[in-house]
C-alpha cells in the first residue's frame, strides 16, 4: 500500500466540530494518531502545551519555516498555524494512522504533497448550527466570530475537492463512520 495512505486529513469550518470528532473516535481506535500543530495563537483556557498545539511566538514559528521543519502551514485570523514534519513522516513511514486536523488552505497543500492521502471534508448541520456553536464557546469576540463564519462561508464551498464528506449531525455516529472510512480507504 502507498504509504501516503496512512495519512488522513479532516478539515472543515472552524466550529464544525473537527477535533470532537476526531477525538471521540480515538476514544474507542485509540491506535489512530493526531497530529499536533504549531501555532502563535493563545493559549485558550483548557489547553495544555504538547497536546493540543505546540505553542509559540511568530518568530520562532517562521525560523521553523526556514528551517524546512514544518509541511504546511497557513495564517488563520491573524495567527499562524502548521503541521510539524515529524508529526507525520515517520508515523506513515511506520506504517501508523495519522489524523491533520486542520483547515481547507492547509488541507490543499497536504493533497498536493500527498496525493494519496485521504481527505475528509466535515460539514455542520447547517450554517445557523455553525454560528451557534463558535458562538457557544464563549471565548470569542463578535469581530472574530464573523471573520470566521464569512471564512466557513468560503470554505464550505471547496467540499467537492475532498475525497469524502461527513456530516457531523450526531457525534458518536460521525466519529464511527470517520473511522470506518480510514478502514475502506486502507483496504482499497
Ligand atoms: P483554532 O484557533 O480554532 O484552534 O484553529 C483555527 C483553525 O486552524 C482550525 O480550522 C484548525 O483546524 C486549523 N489548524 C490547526 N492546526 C493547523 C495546521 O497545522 N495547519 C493548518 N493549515 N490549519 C490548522
């Protein structure tokens, strides 16, 4: 089997509910492995370092640039976000499951390095479902949930590119079928 194969990118709209659903199934396929991310945003309350970003300054991320040490990367509401390389290379080279959680800029740039690689598009129930969940967060500001639902209104429409799309209406359901879908595409 083509080793990109190994790699499966979930993306979608920030609030769609991506790393729920990618979590909720590592709870029972534990042997599935997600990638964690750079990043120069914030730290949100609830996070931890190492295990849901790599926290860091701008300047220290672009060196990462520089230094070849990250696959892709994007800006993201004023923030910097990427895939390390060692996150994925040996992983897949091992013959591993890894899971990129991220955005749709990101999640073109892994097909193109990758052609292989299993792309998932995650969609909302719908838009007005979307709103209420970034707003439901609580954590942030009215400007930035608009930047990210005028996003979400542009990312929505690059669906047809991924090699699937999910609609996560009921999460324990969703992340059974992500997994299932990992399984097919291994198999084929
Ligand atoms: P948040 O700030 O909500 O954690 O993330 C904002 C967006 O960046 C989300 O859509 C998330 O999936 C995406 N993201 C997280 N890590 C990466 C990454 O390494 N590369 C790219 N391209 N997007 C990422």
């Amino acid at each position: 089997m083509n080793k990109d194969r190994y790699l499966v990118v979930v993306s979608g709209p920030s609030g769609c509910g991506k790393d729920t659903v990618v979590k909720t199934m590592r709870e029972k396929h534990p042997e599935i492995e997600v990638s964690v991310s750079a990043t120069s945003r914030a730290m949100r309350e609830g996070e931890a370092e190492g295990v849901n970003y790599y926290y860091m300054t701008r300047e220290a991320f672009q060196q990462k640039v520089q230094a070849g040490e990250i696959l892709e990367y994007t800006q993201y509401n004023g923030n910097l976000y990427g895939t390390p390389k060692h996150e994925v290379d040996t992983r897949i080279a091992q013959g591993r499951t890894v899971i990129l959680v991220i955005e749709v800029e990101g999640a073109g740039n892994i097909r193109k390095l990758y052609p292989e690689a299993l792309t998932i598009f995650l969609l909302p129930p719908s838009m007005e479902e979307l709103e209420n969940r970034l707003r439901s967060r609580g954590t942030e500001s009215e400007e930035a949930i608009q930047g990210r639902m005028a996003t979400a209104r542009r990312e929505v429409e690059q669906a047809p590119l991924y090699t699937a799309t999910l609609v996560n209406d009921d999460l324990e359901t969703c992340a059974e079928k992500l997994y299932q879908m990992i399984r097919e595409y291994q198999k084929g």
